[in-house]
C-alpha cells in the first residue's frame, strides 16, 4: 500500500486540520483531500458508508446532503466517531452519528430542504477503514422542490467548485449505471476544472439494476467514453436492503459475489467493488500527498517561524504571577505612550497609506478647517455697513457730526473680535476629538487585558477633557485680552489718514493695479498652492457633459488640464473678481460640489457664470475651499452696498462709512493673523503636549493608585483562547514537520495513466447537442490503455523537501470555471 511514514502522515494532516479548525480559524493549509461528486440518488452516500462498514448517514427521498460532509476516516484499534462541533464528545452508537448530523444540518439550514456551504466535519475511527479524508458534498439536482430557491442547482454548484476547483482535490465522479454516462452532471464539473483528467477518478454504481441485456463492461474497461484514471464499478444495497437492515459486511459479500459470478464483469473482478476502491483511493490520496510534499512543507515551515517567536513567549508564559504582570502593565504602558507620540508626531514605524490619522489629521484642522471657519464669520458687506452706519448716527445723537467718530469703529471691531469665540470653541472641540480617537487607536492593542483598557480609557480621556478645558478658558482669555485694548498704533494698522488713500485707490481706475500685477505675475504664477483632480460639473449634456480634468491653483489663475502631464492646458481663469459658493449635494450623486462666480456678473467660462466643480469626498472639499482661501477667494458675502437693506442719501455720512468700514477691516486683518497663529500653538501647548507628558510619566503612576493592578491584568478569554490557539498550532506544525522529516527515500507509487480523449463529456457550462450520446451513434474512439498496476517507483526526497522531482508528476493544468449566474426567479401573480 505505501510508506508507513507516508500512511501517517493522512491522520496527522487530518488532526492539524482539527486543530487549526477548532476555533473557527484556518491557516489556509489546503491539505489534501478527495470530494465526492454526483446527482441526487446516485450512491454517493451508501458508497462512503460500504467504506466505514456502518450505515451512519441519513437517508430519504429528494435532497438529503444539504451541507458539505468532510469525512475523516483513521485506522484505529477502536470505533467510534467524533463531530468537530462537539469535540471531546465521542459517538459510539453509529445511529446517534446520524441524528447528529441531521440535528447540526436542520441547526443552519431549516426545514425547508435549503443548502448552506458550511461543512460538518466527521472523523470516524476503526479498525476496518483505511486513512482516507473525503468530502460528501451535496447531489446535484435540477429543478427546487418546496421551498427551495429557485437557483438551487447553482447554489449546489457553487459550492461543489468551492472544493473540486483546488489543485489539492481529487474528484470521486460517482454516476449510476442506468443513466446515460454521456450526460453526467458529476463528469461534466470534473472536466470543468480538470480537463485533462489528472484528478478525476469515476465510480459506477447500481451495475445489478441495469436493464436485462445490457451491462457496463466496456465502460468498465475504459473502451467506450474512457477517462484518464478510468472506472471502479461497486454496486450498493438496494432499499429493500437497507429497509430490512441488511448488514454492511453481509453485502460487500453480496458485492464480491456479483462481480465473480457476472459473465461481463468476472475477469475485472479484482478491480472492482467497494474494498478495492478504497484501496485505490488510500493510494491516490497518499501519493497526492507525496506530490505535494515540497511546497506542503515549505508551507508548514513558514507558518511555523510566523509562530515561534508567539509561542516561546506562552511557552512559559504564567497567568497568574505576580511579577509577570507588574512586568506586562509597565510594557504595555510604555508602549502605549511611545505609539501615541509616533502618531501625534508622524514617525510610526508602519505608515497609513489609506487614510489621514493622528497628527495629519490634527495638522489638516490648524491649517485647513481653522482658517476655513474663520473666513465663515466674515460678515456680508451689507449687514456691516449698516452696522456701521447705525453707530455712527447713534454715536452723533440728535447732533450732525463733522468728524468720523473713532467710538463707532472700536464699536464695530470689538463686536467683531467677539464672533472669533464660536470658531475658537469649534476648533478645540475638533482637536480634542482627535486626540480622543488617537488614544482609542493606542488603547485597542490593550484588548488582552479588559480591566487595564477600560481604566486606561478614562483615566487619558478625562485628562484630555481637563486640558481641554484649560485651553478654552485660555483661548477665552486671549479673545479678552484682544477685547481689552485697542491697538490703533500697530505697525500693521493704516490708521484714519491712510484710510483716506485706500478709498481713494478703490474708487479709482484699476489700470495702475494691473500694471503692478503684471510685475509679478510671472513669479506669482509659479507659486502652486493646490493640484488635483476636478469635474466640471455643470456643463450640459449636448456639449460633453461632465467632464473630468486635472486643476491647478496658482496665486493668480486657477488652470486645468487634460491630465496630470499638464501638456495640453484646456483654460485659465484669473482669479480676479471670483468668489466661492457651496452647492447642494444632489439626491443621487455621491460627489461634492463647490461653485465659483464672478462678483461683477461676468461669465467665467465660455458663456458659463458660474463653475460647478466636483470632487470624491468632504475631504478633498475642505482641502480645496481652504486652498481657494489662501488664494485670495473668499465665500460669498452679500453686497449689502447695492442690494442692502437701506441706501445712503448723506454723502458725508456715507463716507464716514467707508473709512471706518476700511479700518475695520485693516484692523481685523491683524485679529485675524494672530489668532490664526496664536490657536494652534496654544492647543499644541496646552492640550497635546500636556497629554503626551502625561501619558509617558503620569499614567503608570495614576493606575498604581487604583490599588487594583492585579485584577487590571486578568487576562480577557479571548485572549487566554488566542494563547492556547497559538501553542495547539505550534506544537501540530511541528508533529507535521517532523513526520514529513521521517519520509523515506522510495514510497510505492502509481504512475498517472497517459492522457485519453475525453471530448466526449461535454462542459457542464454548454447546451447539450440533439443527439446525445444514447440517441445517436457513437463515435470510434479507439481503445484506451488500462490502468496499470501498482509498482514500486524509487524516488529522492531530499532533507530539506525541496526542488525535488517525484515520477508520476506532471504540471496541472490551471482550472478557470465561469460562474453561471442564476436564473431570474419568478414573481408570484
């Protein structure tokens, strides 16, 4: 039969295979294995239970398999079976196996003969049973019964593919004998993802209930409609047996009997039945195995090293120590402070490339989000010159004044300074948020150890919510301080008197400022301040529709190209004149919209007024609304002047508005630059380096104080399972490497059959032709050779287990199976 080391090492892939899926995980092993493929009533079932010598799988008309069975079968000295599901719980009543497996597919499926793709998984150890892993997989059908989807047949297939389709996976094609062989739904997936017969292996079953006349012995002989590997016939109890209980061992007696004494079978009666099969399949599965052992190996060996250096640390690793766990909580502890300052100052060993985190993402609020709400609270030109004009007159009182009072513009510049408080509120808000997020970030890697989160949490969010208030009553105070004094002599402040000229400069002609602008644009215009991607949004469907292009903003111009070459520049628009409007998001676009108009109501584009751009996500809005800021383009404002709420009829009276009105804004100009300054290293100051320092010297400290650090570092259970998970892998990776190490130079081996036509089985995917192969006459084919005999083959297997060569090996041909969609189902009317 083989190698003993070879035999050895199927129950112990097996048990890898258990340990690994105990726990619901997988390390993607793909061991071998051999799937049993075929119609609904075709003996796939009483084919598994002839191998086990025990009837243990449930029986009755129509669908019964409805979840995939793997079947483990392990040469023992005792019999008993053991369900995965309930491990430890060992099945010696074999009718007890049944309802087990009854009860575990009901548990997922219903009652309504529905399908589901998790496997049950069975081993069943005996004396009288060869090392064998097959899969029973669920009976191809065609048309649903009851409740069953209208798609069955493609959810059935579906998960047939999800085994057969691996180059790991022999396939047992099992079709009865009184069917036509030609259209065998279990040969057609077969020659779908293994066209040229490596892995394919047919059995034919029910040989006894074939018409009176007729037999299968060409068939048999692999003559007529041959494969590669060829055909085992077995012929089954029949339901009068199995309903009169039939022993199993009494009808492989019947079995041996029917072949000897069958004119057309009895030369082949020492390949045929169930024990000859299961001998040739032992063999097969066994030289897969073999075949396999280089890379089957290299693999262990690589999941092996993932794990050493997890499982030398739980080797000796004690729960209950006290010194271990005052050494883990000072570990994580600092560990936790260094992952929070690699976040906050960008150095983290493993850098995100999806999305902004931690400090990029606070860095994006200094520059971007601060300055975008600040440019919010500018007030619309007509709201503030009427202000202005009503301070004014309220200031005169029932006298006309001859002079622009100074009263009405610290009036309005103070009210001003005041509306920073909401903006430098949010900004803090927005900030903290941010680090609170960091720290959840830091924190969740303190999942083994519940209690120490938890504590961890409040103890660094409550921090973080002190200093939070810290810098909101100093922002406050800054605000105050501004709020306090006046500064009507700073350096940066034109004064009453320049004031004069700057009216005087807005009135008149704009030929100088061009002029001056021409002077510096050619250098302006090399200065980039964004580029990206942009749809231009608005543009009608009989000119193009919305198109797509690469922008660039400049301090002079916004550009766009036709991509990021920036060869071929598509328009330029001067950023003269322009200002920044949102637009609704639409009910059915994802994207989001910014528009950008012409204050003197000139087109901007063609003869487009305003430019509708569109952008991927909130993000790349801000970016560029923040951009267009820096730019000199404003949001909107309403231009109270001409559209305002009350027009001016003193001449006087409206040029004492437009001084203060200049000074209001030259004054607010240098409010606006200090705060813009100021904020940030505040809450750099008060707020994230204040939690840096308290985290790295003051946390470890405070846990101390809560008396409680033994039960802080009681282990959570899905840590303690992760731990024993770990050392269960570990110690089954290596059993396996050390019994692949034990493999002998020569195991005995079959050599693969040389190829055979086997167009004759047509793709499951196809139409079947008018004339079928049991309709019209058969084409001659010829005879394929017959599958020969077991030999002893010596092959080299080299310590190592690499780069080895093994006879009978040959390159598979990679399987790509197109997935049928299913069928529309039926609306009831």
């Amino acid at each position: 039969m083989g190698n003993r080391g070879m035999e050895d090492l199927i129950p112990l892939v097996n048990q890898l295979q258990g340990a690994l899926g105990s726990v619901g995980q997988s390390c993607h092993l793909h061991l071998p294995q051999i799937a049993v493929v075929g119609g609904q009533s075709a003996g796939k079932s009483s084919v598994l239970e002839n191998f086990v010598g025990r009837d243990f799988l449930p029986r009755g008309s129509g669908i019964v398999t409805r979840r995939p069975l793997i079947l483990q079968l392990l040469n023992s000295d005792t019999e008993y079976g053991e369900f995965f599901h309930c491990k430890g719980k060992k099945f010696t009543d074999f009718d007890e196996i049944c309802k087990e497996i009854e009860a575990e597919t009901l548990r997922l499926t219903g009652s309504n003969k529905s399908i589901s793709p998790v496997p049950i998984t069975l081993q069943i150890h005996s004396p009288h049973v060869l090392n064998l892993t097959l899969v029973d997989l669920p009976g191809i059908t065609k048309v649903p019964v009851g409740d069953q989807p209208a798609d069955i047949e493609y959810q059935i297939r579906d998960i047939i593919m999800q085994y057969i389709c691996k180059e790991n996976c022999l396939i047992l094609a099992v079709t009865p004998a009184n069917s036509d062989l030609a259209n065998s739904d279990a040969l057609k997936l077969a020659k779908d993802v293994d066209p040229q017969g490596q892995r394919t292996i047919g059995v034919i079953t029910k040989l006894d209930l074939m018409d009176q006349g007729t037999n299968a012995r060409e068939i048999l002989e692999n003559r007529l409609l041959p494969l590669r590997r060829g055909y085992i016939g077995v012929v089954n109890r029949s339901q009068k047996d199995i309903d009169g209980k039939k022993d199993i061992k009494a009808a492989l007696e019947s079995e041996r009997k029917f072949f000897l004494s069958h004119p057309a079978y009895k030369h082949l009666a020492e390949k045929m039945g169930t024990p000859y099969l299961q001998r040739i399949l032992n063999q097969q599965l066994t030289n897969h195995i073999r075949d396999t052992l280089p890379s089957f190996r290299s693999h262990l060996q690589s999941l092996l090293l993932s794990l050493h250096k997890e499982a030398e640390e739980y080797k000796h690793f004690s729960p209950d120590d006290p010194a271990r766990r005052t050494k883990t909580l000072l570990q994580l502890v600092q560990r936790l402070a260094v992952d929070f300052e690699k976040l906050i100052e960008g150095s983290g060993d493993r850098v995100d490339t999806v999305t902004l985190s931690g400090g990029a993402r606070i860095n994006k609020i200094f520059h971007e989000r601060f300055p975008s709400e600040l440019a919010k609270i500018e007030s619309d030109e007509g709201k503030l010159r009427q202000e202005i004009n009503y301070a004014i007159r309220n200031i005169h009182g029932v006298r006309t004044g001859l002079f622009t009072p100074d009263m009405a513009f610290e009036a309005i510049v103070k009210k001003q300074i005041s509306s920073l408080k909401e903006p430098c509120i949010k900004f803090i808000d927005m900030v903290s948020q941010e680090l609170c997020s960091t720290v959840y970030q830091c924190i969740s890697k303190l999942s083994s150890f519940p209690g120490l989160r938890d504590e961890t949490e409040r103890i660094v969010v409550t921090e973080i919510r002190e200093q939070e208030s810290k810098c909101r009553d100093q922002v406050l105070m800054l605000i105050d301080i501004q709020l306090a004094y006046i500064n009507t002599k700073h350096e940066d402040f034109i004064g009453f008197t320049n004031s004069q000229h700057v009216q005087k400069q807005n009135n008149g002609t704009s030929s100088a400022q061009s002029s001056r602008n021409q002077g510096v644009a050619s250098f302006s215009r090399l200065i980039v301040i964004h580029k990206g991607w942009l749809t231009i949004s608005n543009i009608g469907i009989m000119k193009g529709g919305a198109k797509e292009f690469w922008f660039i903003l400049s301090t002079e111009s916004l550009s766009w190209f036709r991509d990021e070459e920036e060869k071929e520049k598509k328009y330029m628009l001067p950023l003269d004149n322009l200002k920044l409007r949102d637009v609704e998001k639409g009910f059915m676009s994802s994207k989001f919209v910014f528009a950008i108009f012409n204050t003197e109501s000139r087109n901007v584009y063609k003869d487009y007024r305003c430019l509708e751009l569109a952008c991927n996500s909130q993000e790349e809005l801000d970016s560029w609304k923040a951009s267009l800021l820096r730019a000199g383009v404003y949001p909107e404002k309403e231009d109270g002047f001409r559209n305002g709420l009350e027009k001016f009829t003193n001449p006087q009276l409206e040029r004492q508005v437009e001084t203060i009105r200049n000074l209001v804004d030259s004054y607010m100009s240098i409010i606006y630059k200090t705060m813009r300054d100021l904020m940030p290293k505040t809450v750099m100051h008060l707020m994230i380096n204040s939690v840096k320092e308290f985290i790295s010297s003051e946390l470890l400290a405070q846990l101390y104080a809560l008396g409680e650090c033994t039960s802080l570092m009681d282990e959570s259970p899905e840590q303690r399972q992760h731990r024993e998970e770990v050392l269960r892998k570990h110690v089954a990776l290596k059993e396996a490497l050390a019994v692949i190490g034990e493999v002998s130079s020569s195991t005995c081996t079959t050599p693969l059959p040389p190829p055979v036509d086997s167009s004759w089985i047509k793709h499951h995917s196809s139409s079947h032709p008018k004339n079928s192969v049991t309709g019209g006459k058969l084409l001659n084919r010829g005879h394929a050779p017959p599958v020969p005999r077991v030999s002893h083959v010596g092959t080299s297997v080299s310590p190592d287990g690499f780069q080895q060569q093994f006879a009978g090996q040959h390159n598979r041909t990679p399987t790509c199976v197109p997935r049928r969609h299913p069928p529309a189902i039926p609306s009831g009317k």
